[in-house]
C-alpha cells in the first residue's frame, strides 16, 4: 500500500526462501514431504474452491467449455497429489446451487462433463485408494448423473485411502438448511427436544457429518476472487482461508506445496490463548 | 501567546484533514458505497505486545481506532457497521483478561448513552448481537439499556457483536424456527376442520431458509457486503458464516489498533470494482 510495499515483499520473498532451503535441508522426511514441509503441521481437511476456468478459457480466445476440461485435468492431479501427501480429506467445490444460472449450453456441457468425469476420472481416483462422495443436492441433477454417482460411491466405499468429496449442486446455506430440516424432524417425531438441539447436532446432520476430519483446516480459492461463495459456510468457521491469484487451470502441483507452507507458517488460537 | 498559536494551528490542520477526507468521500460516493461493513477487532495484544504496553492498553487502543473508523463509516454513507467485539471462544482466556475486556465494555457502554457520545452525534441505533444470557448480569442490564436508550435513532446502525459465534447464531435459529414450528403445527391440530389441517401440517411440516434467516440474531441487518479482519490473520473465527456467504473478504496486515483511513478506502475501492459481478447475481437471484 505504501511506496515500501514492493522492497519489502521482495526482502520478506528472498527471507523465505532462504528459509526454504535451510528447512529442505534439515527436513529429515525429504522424500515425501517435500520444500520444508513439516508433517504433523500438514492440513488434514483440503478444500478447494476451483475458480477460474472460464476466465482462463476466454485469455485464450478458447470456448469456456475446454476451460472445464482443463479444470478437470488439474483437480485429477491435485486430488492425487493431496493423496500422496497424506491429506485425509479433500473437498472440491465443482457446482454451486447458484450456478444453475449460467447459460443453458455451459450447465448441460457441465452435466456431461460430471458424468464423464465419474466414468473415468474416478477410476484412476480410486486406484489411489480414494474414497469418494458427492455432496449437494443430487436431487436436482440429470438421472443418469445420479444413478452414476450411486455407482461410483458404492464401488469406492470400502477404499481406506483419502476421502474425497465433490460438492455438485452445493452451497453453504443449503446444508445447513437440509441439517435444519432433518433436526426439525427428529424434533416432531418426538425423537430430540428443541432445547437439546446444539452444535452437535448440526456436526451430526451435514453432508459432511460421519468423518473424522469434517471441517476444513485450509480452504484455497484460486482466480484471487476475495469470497466465499456460499461454499461450506459452518465449516470453514475456524479455517485458514488462502486467496490465490491463478486460474484454476494454471494452478500446479509446486502452486499446492506453495499454498501448504504458507498454511504451516500460520498461528492458530481458535479465539483463546 | 504562543499556546494560543499552538491551539489555533492545532484546530487548523484538524480542518484542513478533515475538509481533505470528506473531500476524498465525496469522490468515492461517485461509484457505490457498502451499505454494510463488518470489522473482526484482531491484533490489540499483539499492538499492546509491539509498543510494550499492557495487555490492557492494547483493548483501549483499539477502542480508539474503533471509534474512527465508526467515524469515517458513517461520513462515507455506510449505513450498518457490525463489530466481533467479544467470541464466545474469548471466554476460554485468561480470566484476569476476560474480566478486564468486560469491565471496559460496561464502562464503554456506559459511555455511549452520554450527550456527546458518537451514537448521539451521528443518529446510530445501537444493537447487541449474540448470546447475551452468557454475559455478566451488569454487562447485559447496560447494554439493554443502551438499546433501549438509542432504538429512536436511524441514520446508522452499529451491532455489536458479544458473547457471539456464528455457530451459535445458527443453532439458537434452529431451535427457534423448531419451537416456531412446532407452536403452529399443534395449534392446527386444535382446530375442527381435519382435512384443511392435514393440508397445511404437510405444507408448514417444512422448515424453509427464510425461516431460519428470521430467527437470526443478525436478522435485524442485511447481509454485509464487506468483511475486514485485521492483523493478516486470515480466517473467520466463526463470525458472520452465515451472513459472509458472498461477501468481500479483506484482511489488511495492519493491528486492529493500526487501521486507518487507507484501508477504509482501499477496501471501498475493491468492492467498487466488484460490484457489477454482485449486482448481476443479485439481480439473477
């Protein structure tokens, strides 16, 4: 902001990597944990807002549906990159109950895309051990979508390697909505008093309910967008939130080790000390 | 003499700034204005910390730039201002500093009823947001009081938010919309006629996401449209997480107590130039 900004990012940019390489050196898990970084500080919940896709297509002169498939590419990659660094759960925000809005020929393209994506990306998913969910209101969705994402959840159930989840036709508020109905239920059929309904209970009733790890450690959006977008809103509560300025498309493995150190290097106190 | 001269130059350069800012608000109100600015207080103790002050100096410095930038707020034309003044996770400190915070708020609360106070001065209603039942019996009598005391006001609002999480929020609105619910679902089987009753326990049986949004303590204000934390930390510490769902996130590398004017307008003018992604989403929506 002021005229020292630029010297000191540049200082503060070679501090760190000087920091890097000392802790490359000294990282006695070199291997596997890569450029400094210290496993019992890894985030254990990854979620991923994959921003960007047309803007990138449109750099390009491209159509915006070739955007997509090159967004597909890289969520493969970091999915299984993620996996490899032993993150326990990866969520990836793929269609917002908002999105429905775009024009006709992108959301049916999308539709496509998901199916395909389910028929063969999955696959490759689950060789890696992946264990894969949707979430969102699959209600919604095109039959044949449907009946693919039961298929595809039921073949992976027994895999014990990271859990993946894709939000398709998702959004922070409906979560929390459709928590509120099933709570609102147990209540008139007698089953839970209102005064007994707390935090709990909603950790008990989300879509991401029944994992170990269900709220994200470090969210990253990529496209520098500076919003949530109704993305796992009661879960992002206490969530390190990393901004950064690339398209989805462009944003690579050595960007994903990038965006882990910075989240190694963050203070957490959760409110007290 | 010369205290004389010192006092009028005093008064001048305090003219002369503040002619320049409402100068600078005028060009900025060219584009639009956030009707709704939310600040996350991060960074006193590590202010306190930085300039070895005690711990407690650091919540009073902060008291200080709160009042500014509630100032220069409502000068721009923001009509709602909410604050993250004390967590539910902040009673989880030690309790010599949760003691402290909380006699400053009562003094602090106190202070806004007085003639001169900034409520008085520039119309705000006053709103204290959060589980208020968890706070100390005099804090809670003071704060209803001071609601009470400035309700007439509207040209602004402040909600201030204590004894808060957004977590919280959320659960006290289920329970709620669930008691709401339930009320209406029995009173329709009181009446005579069965078969309209059984229509509309199936219909009210639903809980819809406005009922939820109604039961919000926050429901007394719009979504905000920017969130500012300071101190770089960046995260939401359970605050707004319902409201914040496509609000601008800021967060400046400056201490709570640091925050100026600047970033003020640099936050304005980043949600000027995403304005006209909102407005067609919101006109869509």
């Amino acid at each position: 902001m002021g005229s020292n900004g630029p010297i000191i990012a540049c200082f503060s940019g070679l501090a760190s990597l000087l920091k890097l390489r000392l802790a490359a050196t000294s990282n006695a898990d070199g291997g596997k944990y890569p450029g400094g970084l210290k496993r019992e500080l890894m985030p254990k919940h990854v979620a991923i807002i994959m921003d960007g896709n047309r803007r990138w297509a449109k750099n390009r002169g491209l159509p915006v549906q070739l955007g997509h498939k090159a967004g597909e590419e890289v969520m493969k990659r970091i999915a299984i990159k993620c996996s490899q660094l032993g993150v326990k759960v990866l969520t990836v925000f793929a269609f917002s109950t908002e999105n429905w809005l775009r024009p006709q020929e992108e959301v049916g393209f999308l539709m496509k895309l998901f199916e395909q994506v389910i028929q063969t990306d999955f696959n490759e998913l689950t060789r890696h051990d992946m264990q894969i969910s949707i979430i969102g209101d699959k209600s919604r969705l095109p039959k044949s979508l449907q009946s693919l994402i039961t298929t595809a959840e039921e073949s992976s159930k027994s895999n014990k390697g990271m859990r993946l989840f894709v939000a398709l036709n998702y959004s922070g508020r409906y979560d929390i909505t459709q928590a509120t109905k099933k709570i609102a239920s147990k209540v008139r059929d007698g089953i839970l008093s209102a005064q007994d309904i707390d935090e709990g209970s909603f950790d008990q009733h989300l879509e991401t309910s029944q994992i170990d790890f269900p709220n994200p450690d470090l969210l990253i959006r990529t496209s520098g967008e500076l919003r949530l977008s109704n993305f796992m809103l009661w879960q992002l509560a206490y969530t390190e939130l990393l901004f950064v300025q690339k398209l989805f498309p462009e944003f690579n493995e050595g960007d994903l080790l990038e965006a882990f150190r910075s989240f190694q290097q963050r203070q957490r106190r959760y409110g007290g000390v | 003499m010369e205290n004389s001269m010192d006092r009028f130059a005093g008064r001048l350069f305090g003219s002369t700034v503040s002619y320049i800012r409402r100068f600078l608000f005028r060009v900025l109100s060219v584009g639009p204005i956030p009707n709704h600015i939310a600040f996350i207080l991060d960074g006193n103790r590590r202010y306190a910390k930085k300039w070895n002050l005690g711990e407690g100096m650091g919540h009073r410095a902060g008291f200080l730039a709160l009042m500014s930038i509630m100032k220069y707020c409502y000068e721009l034309g923001v009509k709602y201002v909410t604050i993250y003044a004390f967590s539910i996770d902040n009673f989880k400190r030690r309790p010599e500093e949760v003691q402290y915070v909380m006699d400053m708020m009562l003094e602090k609360i106190e202070g806004l009823l007085k003639e001169e106070s900034i409520v008085n001065q520039y119309g705000v209603r006053v709103y204290f947001v959060g589980n208020l039942k968890l706070l100390n019996e005099n804090v809670r009598m003071a704060a209803e009081k001071a609601m009470k005391a400035a309700s007439n006001n509207s040209r602004s609002v402040i909600l201030i938010c204590v004894a808060y999480t957004s977590t919280d929020e959320i659960v006290h609105a289920a329970q709620e919309s669930c008691e709401e619910k339930w009320t209406e679902i029995q009173s329709l089987t009181d009446a005579r006629n069965c078969e309209i009753i059984e229509e509309k326990r199936e219909g009210s049986n639903v809980i819809k996401l406005a009922d939820i949004e109604r039961h919000m303590y926050m429901g007394v204000a719009p979504d905000p449209d920017i969130l500012v934390r300071t101190s770089g930390e960046t995260r939401l510490s359970n605050f707004l997480l319902w409201q914040t769902s496509n609000c601008l996130l800021y967060s400046p590398r400056a201490l709570w107590p640091e925050i100026g004017l600047r970033h003020l307008v640099w936050a304005v003018l980043n949600f000027q130039r995403i304005y006209p992604y909102l407005e067609k989403r919101r006109k869509n929506i």
